[in-house]
C-alpha cells in the first residue's frame, strides 16, 4: 500500500482590466513545515479574472502531481484560493455556465482524481505567495518577457514560509451554509462512531452515511467541539458550545427616488439620484423603527447618495455616525441604467438573456456581472463582521447587496436573485457566528411603513 502524501497547493490568477493582461501564479507546500516546494506562474496574455484563478488552479495541480509522480492515488491535495468562484465550483455546489469556464474546469478535474483534492475558501490576505507570483508575472509580461522562478521574491512575503499550516477549519468565510453543514457532518459522524475530520484534509461529503439526516445538522450552532463531541452524541440545541453574540447585520434597502416606482434599472453607473419626497418619508419611518428596536449600534452605508440620504435619517434618530463601504455600492448596469426591463430588451435582447442566464454575464457596455458584485459584497460582509463582532450593525445598501448577503446566507444558487422581492425601505436581518454559520432572521419587512 503506497504511503499517502499530503500537500498544500494555494493558487490564485489576476488581470489588470478584466479582461485585461493577466497572469497566474500557484505555490505548493509542504503542510508539516510550510516550506514552499515548487512554485509556478506565468504572463498568459489578455484575460479574464476568473480565466487566470482557473490557470492558477491547474499549474498548481500539475505542478503538485509533477513532484510525486509515483504517488498514485496516494496522493492527496489541499486548494486554498481566495477565488469563491472557483472553490464553489471545482467543489461542485455551484454550477459552471460559462463557456470559458467549464473547458477549464474539466482540464483542472483531470489532472488528479476528484477524490484526491479538496477546496478551501481563504481571505486574500491569506494567499499572499500566489497573489505575488501571479503580479510577478503580470509585471514580466508588460516588461515583453516571461516569468522566472530565479528571479522571484514571492516566498519573501509568503506568511506560511517555514511555519507549519494548521489542518484547515472545517467553516468557510461568514455567512456561507456550507460552513455549518461541514461542522455538523463532524459531529454527526463523531456521534455515530464514525471517524471525524482529523489532519489535514476533511472528511468528503460523501463518506457521511446517509442515515445522518438532516434533522441535526439543521441546526448550525449544535455540532459541537472538542472532547465531548467527539465522544458522546449531541443532544439538540442545549449541547451546542457558546458561540457568543453573533455580529448582526440589520440590511435596510434605501427609501424611493424618481426611478424606483418606474422599475427602471439604477445602478452605480448612472446618475446616482436623490430620495424622492415618497423616499424621504420611508427613510424617516425607517429611522423611527430602527430608533425603537434600540439594538443598533453602528451604521454603515453605500457610498451612494440615496443610502447615505437614508443612513443620515437613522443616523439623526440614534446620534451615530455613518462609516461608508465603497462594497455596499449597487451593481454597475452599464448602458442599461435609467431603462426599464422592457426598454433592455428591446434594444439589447441577446445581451439580457445572457445575463439573464449566466452570473458570470455582465450588462451591455461594461457593467458588472453578479459574480464580480458577488466577490464585492462577501469581501465587503467580511470586512464588516471581523470589525463589529457581537454587535448590531444596520446596514444602507441596495438591491443586489442584500439580496446576495442572504443568498449566501441559505447557500442558495445564483438564480435565486431574481426569486426575492426587496421593496423600498424594507428591513431584513442575518446573523453572523463566529464559527462561519449565518442565520436569516428578517426578508423584506416593510411593516413600519404601512
């Protein structure tokens, strides 16, 4: 029987424009000591962001199989990438729509068996070696030559270097499902006899036996840690370890301007207008509710004028001041802000049914596709809730921002943006746990301004 080799491969790709140049850079380590045992990376030409992730992921993975080559089966790899992207799909909980995408993501399946490779979410800040070696090689590519691994610096700036990687935890970032749904796989599995999680790579979904119903793991704070979970069965919500006072965020949708009772689409391209009168008294009704909850204790705003507009109104009411996020700001629609859905279709069909179909799709004219306000926001929500743990935070932002905190919130798929209604001056709730678990508390309550 071979002996199993364990590796760290942390990857990640970059384009100066999207599309723009672009390059990738991939490290693999060695997870007991940290030390960097090959790295990877190169200038790839014009591309996209989430092109040149899929080409750190594949250097990464070859260059990993390239060092065992003997190693079989007995081979087993750890991704960490900061790409949410690229981590949800390669682990299979998010579709691949994109043309460009699936050629590649088959390519990345390939090179080793999908039960060899495991994913990790990781903040950017986290994946600092592969991010310098991807702008190593966008740097190399604008200076007309290709990157050399003689020449790099990367592993200067690598944290890991010469320190030995923790097992990866088995939560992602804030507020993603799947974070609980691993803990309480842990626990379930520990409660029925089975082996938990242990070392470096996590117990796959499948190896759960499937009479661990989902009747425990429902419940995100119950799957317990440490020595009594792993030696007695949990006993529902009493046995769950204190996790603490979650950072709260209470998501308030900013008040009407001329655009809104017309449908018309109103992003962070446009002409960025004010709260119409009918807004101006949401935002004060709004305020009034907030003001008497008496649980908010911070506020944060988009930068555009119709939140801060809303924000101000609270913000009079509870004697706070407004900290503004540039992630809180609403999708770009590109050419189509100010138009109505009608008026899109007439003028740019194709271009919305694309978009309609693939998050990946941005609006005519260079707007924002859903997967790049996606990565926005979660970096935004990260942020927010390392800064005001255990507190109540009202958030002002949009549409899209809200809509997309909750679906990541359920682990609910892209399509699912176009299946809530969010109405102005509305107020929903989710809270976030310091063991990644999110819970949605409030959708579109607008019961203040009847």
């Amino acid at each position: 029987m071979s002996v199993a080799r364990q590796v760290v491969v942390e990857a990640d790709g970059g384009s100066r424009g999207n599309p723009g140049p672009a390059g990738y850079g991939a490290v693999v380590i060695d997870p007991a000591t940290g030390e960097p045992l090959a790295e990877a990376a190169e200038y790839i030409g014009v591309a996209t962001n989430n092109v040149a992730e899929y080409r750190g992921l594949i250097a990464g993975l070859e260059a990993a199989k390239a060092l065992f080559p003997d190693a079989g089966d007995a081979l087993r790899v750890h991704v960490r990438m900061d790409s949410k992207l690229v981590v949800e799909q390669m682990s299979g909980r998010w579709k691949i729509k994109h043309p460009d995408m699936k050629p590649l993501a088959a390519r990345a399946a390939a090179i080793l068996p999908p039960s060899s490779v495991t994913y990790e979410w990781i903040p950017r800040a986290q994946n600092k070696h592969a991010d310098r070696l991807a702008n190593e090689a966008m740097d190399a590519g604008r200076d007309g030559r290709q990157w050399e691994a003689s020449a790099s610096t990367a592993a200067l700036d690598a944290p890991s270097a010469r320190t030995p990687i923790a097992s990866p935890p088995v939560q992602g970032p804030p507020g993603d499902q799947a974070a609980g749904a691993a803990k309480a796989r842990a626990a379930l599995a520990a409660a029925r006899g089975a082996a938990a999680p242990e070392g470096l790579f996590p117990l796959p979904e499948a190896a759960v036996p499937e009479s661990a119903a989902p009747e425990t793991a429902a419940a995100p704070e119950a799957a317990g840690s440490g020595p009594e979970a792993a030696g007695s069965p949990q006993t529902g919500w009493g046995a769950a370890p204190d996790l603490g006072a979650p950072a709260t965020l209470v998501l308030l949708r900013h008040g009407e301007t001329a655009l809104t009772p017309e449908k018309r689409f109103s992003g962070s391209g446009g002409t960025d207008p004010e709260l119409s009168a009918t807004g101006r008294g949401q935002a004060e009704r709004a305020a009034e509710h907030v003001a008497a909850l008496g649980t908010v204790q911070d506020i944060v705003s988009s930068p555009l004028r119709r939140c801060r507009e809303t924000a101000a109104a609270v913000a009079a009411r509870l004697g706070l001041d407004v900290r503004i996020d540039e992630g809180l700001r609403e999708t770009d629609f590109g050419a189509w802000e100010g138009l109505t859905f009608t008026e899109v279709r007439e003028r740019y069909g194709d271009d919305l049914t694309a978009w309609l179909a693939s998050p990946d799709t941005a609006p005519t004219g260079g707007g924002e596709s859903f997967t790049e306000v996606t990565e926005r926001v979660a970096a935004a929500r990260d942020r927010i809730v390392a800064r005001y743990a255990g507190r109540t935070v009202l958030l002002v932002t949009h549409v899209t921002p809200i809509k997309t905190l909750v679906r990541l919130a359920l682990g609910a798929p892209p399509e699912s943006l176009f299946r809530m209604e969010l109405s102005a001056a509305s107020i929903s709730t989710v809270a976030y746990y310091g063991d990644g678990n999110a819970s949605v508390r409030l959708l579109n309550d607008t019961s203040h301004l009847r």
